[in-house]
C-alpha cells in the first residue's frame, strides 16, 4: 500500500506520495513514487503511482520507451500513436497512461491471477502543455480517468481514509503553492500515523502555472527536521483546539446534576 495526493489550484499543481512498498509485514522497502517527465520544453507532467510495483514501473519504463523511439525519429512510425511528447491536451496523455496500464495488467494477469496476486495499478497525473490549462486527473487500473475540478481540487490514490479529513477541511482553489505544500505533507503525516503501510520519505513536487517547471522538489526522509517541525506545530495546534471545544452543561459550575 502506499498514499499518492495531488492538488489542483488557481496557482498551479502540488503533488505528494510517500515511498514505502511491502510484501507483507516482514519485507518492506521504499520505492519513489513520484516520476518527473519533460520531453519538451512546452510540457511538463508529474505521475504519481499507487498498486503493483510491478506494474508501475513497467508502465514508467514503457512511457519512457515510447519517447525514445517518438525522438530518434522524424515521425512517430504507425502504431505508436500518442506519447508524452506528441500530446496536444493533458486529457489525451490521461487516456495514453490508461491504455498503457491496462496493457500491462492484461499481459501479466494470467499468470498472476491463478496465485491470487493483482497487477492492478493506479496514477494520479499532474501537468500542462504550453497553450492549454494545468489540470489533474485520476487514473483507474481499468483505463479510464477523472478530472480534479474546483469543487474537488485534489486526488487520492493508495491508503486515502486517514489523510482525506484534512483536504476536506482545508483544500480550495485560491490556497497558496506553499499552503498547498505544507498541507499534502500534514496528509502524508497523518496516513502514516495511523497506517503502517505508509512512511517517509516523502517527496513533494510544486509546479507553477504557465511555468512548465517545477519550481521546488523535496524528498524528507523520517528524521528530516522540516518534517519534523511541521508535525509537532501541527499535532500541538490540534491539541490546543481540542481544549478550547465548548464544555457541556454539566461542566458549568453550580450545574445541577440531571437524571
């Protein structure tokens, strides 16, 4: 299991994933989760992967094949339709990532099925192509995809109950790349306060609108003082909100006890 968030806002994009991977409790490791793609300089996409390891990178492994061969040639040969590089809109790069996917769950899926191991996978992809709109968008294990909007500016994949409280409570268009930054780290924290299968290091990736960049990417491991810093304000800001809840009738002094 793993936890992939990603927000869509006026200023531009911020993603997040933690890095754990396990077989079960006794084989655990970490893998980035974050892949940066910049074919050219009037595109910039982010992809966030959750599900079969195995899948995953293959996936990425695939996607960066097909833009070696989109580059070494003068034109794409017939077949390889639309890659990273030849994409006139974000949506057709969703869709590209989707059909890539699929094909690779349905060449493993029979070999895998019978042990009872899934090859699903899933991508949260984050970008902008020069002239069009940054945007975001889910992409399911079956090859179709969602859109994040301005009633729903962020995405989840992975172990997403624990850390989705806080971007309900806190994520809308007009929050700040920073503020953006700082509260996919606090959703990142909390999942991996309540889930063992979700740890540090964390990497983060803020790409400004129009900019086709990034403009910051992080990676804080457990011990990162950043992180560190940024929990304990947090936990103690909580802590000093829990105190000051409203008391019941029965607190109020004087209150007379009721049956």
């Amino acid at each position: 299991m793993t936890y992939c968030v990603g927000l869509l806002l006026d200023q531009g994009l911020v993603l997040a994933s933690d890095s754990r991977t396990n077989a079960g409790v006794d084989y655990i490791s970490s893998y980035s989760k974050l892949h940066l793609f910049q074919p050219a300089p009037d595109r910039i996409f982010v992809l966030l992967a959750a599900g079969s390891l195995a899948t995953t990178r293959e996936v990425v492994d695939r996607i960066h094949r097909d833009l070696d061969q989109a580059a070494n040639l003068q034109a794409p040969p017939p077949g390889l339709g639309t890659t990273l590089l030849t994409a006139n809109y974000l949506f057709e790069v969703a869709n590209y990532v989707g059909q890539m996917c699929l094909a690779v769950q349905n060449e493993h899926a029979p070999a895998l099925r019978p042990i009872g191991v899934s090859a699903e996978a899933t991508f949260i992809l984050g970008g902008q192509i020069a002239g069009q709109p940054h945007g975001l968008f889910l992409v399911y294990p079956q090859g179709n995809a969602i859109a994040a909007t301005p009633e729903t500016p962020y995405l989840q994949i992975g172990e997403s109950k624990f850390g989705k409280p806080v971007l309900d409570e806190f994520a809308y268009p007009g929050l700040s790349l920073d503020d953006g930054a700082r509260l996919c780290l606090i959703s990142l924290e909390a999942t991996a306060r309540s889930n063992l299968t979700v740890a540090p290091p964390f990497e983060l990736a803020v790409c400004p609108r129009d900019q086709l960049a990034l403009s910051y990417r992080l990676k804080l491991e457990a011990d990162a003082p950043e992180l560190a810093a940024l929990a304990t304000s947090w936990h103690h800001s909580q802590r000093q909100a829990f105190a000051a809840l409203p008391r019941f009738a029965w607190e109020q002094e004087g209150a007379q006890p009721q049956p």
